[in-house]
C-alpha cells in the first residue's frame, strides 16, 4: 500500500512569497554599504549612516550634478532641463542618454530627496527590480526556490555591478532590468499564438493584459 504526500493548502503560494522576500532581501543586503560605513574601533565596529554622503569619484559628481540640473530647472525656473548651462559652458541634457531626467523614479523622488538620497534610493530600486526579474525568469524555467535565490544573488552582487554602481555610473542601472526583457521576450511566442487563434476583436484585450 503506497501513500501519496500532498502539500497543504497554500504551501505553494507561501513558499513563492518566501521567495520573493528572500530575493528583496538579497538585494537590499547588497545596497547596505551605499547606506551605512563601519569601521574598526578599539575591540568592536563603529557604524554610521552614509545614506546622504557622497562618494568621491567623478562619475558620481558628474550624475548628481546632472540631478540638479533636472530639478532645478524644473523646481526653479520651471522648464523642462533641455540645457545645462553649468557644465562645460552649456551642454545638451536632455538628449544625454545618461541624464535621470525623464526616468519615473526621478519625477519620483527629485521634489523630496537630496540628489545623494535620491541617487541611492534610485540604485537600489534597480537592484530590488533586477533580483526579483531573476527570480521570475529562473522560476519560469523550472527553478526552485534556493536555485531562485541564488539566480537573484548572481545578477545583483556580481562584479560588474559592483564595479560601475560603485563608481558612480548611473546610466548602467538599467541594464539590471534585463532579466525582466529576457522574461517578457520569452512570452512574445506565447502570446503570439494566442493572438493569432483568437477573433480579431478579442487579440487586442489579450495584449493588452
């Protein structure tokens, strides 16, 4: 006589969310140094808050000094920041590819924030973002939820991560969105087919979802 395990009611849909929370978890373990410095002292650590110190690179200045220029145009002079006349003379700003201005999280975040505040809260959206598009696009293939984890763990902490937010460069955050594309470009098929086995006037509501 063989028994037969079943999973509990809910099981699935709790393990799921434990997932989706220990990868947010990962990525805001990896955003801790932009938020906090410890140091050695006598036998233990001091800690203190970073969140509004920055760094000292070039790249850093050049990004938030690109952030003031968005809000300060908007804020004070109430234009759109097509120019910035601080830099160089007068440079274009709006057609900067690496300019934050007209990003969501920036209309977001520029009327309450510092520029250094907002810049780290920005990098860590992107970090959050990127590790949960890892978790779906392994969880989509089969993964479980460690292999999830660990999915969202190597695209969030890897090297070069590190390297271009730790240097201030702004502009490579987004490329943290690309498991989201890779997972929205697998579903092109799928719904393609369904697209083209439906009336013409029920295609439009099934891309719209």
């Amino acid at each position: 006589m063989q028994s037969h395990m079943t999973s509990p009611p809910g099981e699935p849909h709790v393990r799921n969310w434990l997932s989706v929370a220990a990868c947010a978890a990962a990525a805001l373990i990896i955003s801790l140094p932009m938020l906090i410095r410890c140091t050695p002292a006598g036998r233990g650590w001091k800690c203190e808050s970073i969140a509004e110190r920055n760094s000292q690179t070039d790249d850093t200045r050049q990004f938030v000094m690109m952030w003031e220029v968005s809000r300060v145009s908007i804020e004070d002079f109430g234009e759109l920041p097509s120019w910035n006349p601080y830099h160089c003379g007068g440079v274009i700003h709006y057609l900067d590819p690496q300019a934050p201005f007209p990003g969501p999280l920036f209309f977001l975040l520029y009327f309450w924030v510092p520029a250094v505040v907002g810049i780290k809260l920005w990098n860590i959206a992107h970090l959050v973002a990127g590790a949960l598009g890892a978790r779906k696009l392994a969880k989509d293939r089969g993964a479980n939820a460690p292999e999830q984890l660990l999915a969202a763990t190597l695209v969030v902490g890897s090297g070069a991560v590190a390297q271009h937010m730790g240097g201030g460069q702004l502009w490579f955050t987004p490329f943290l969105l690309m498991p989201w594309v890779w997972w929205a470009w697998e579903l092109g098929p799928f719904f393609s087919r369904r697209c083209s086995r439906s009336p013409p006037w029920k295609a439009g509501s099934i891309r719209s979802r």
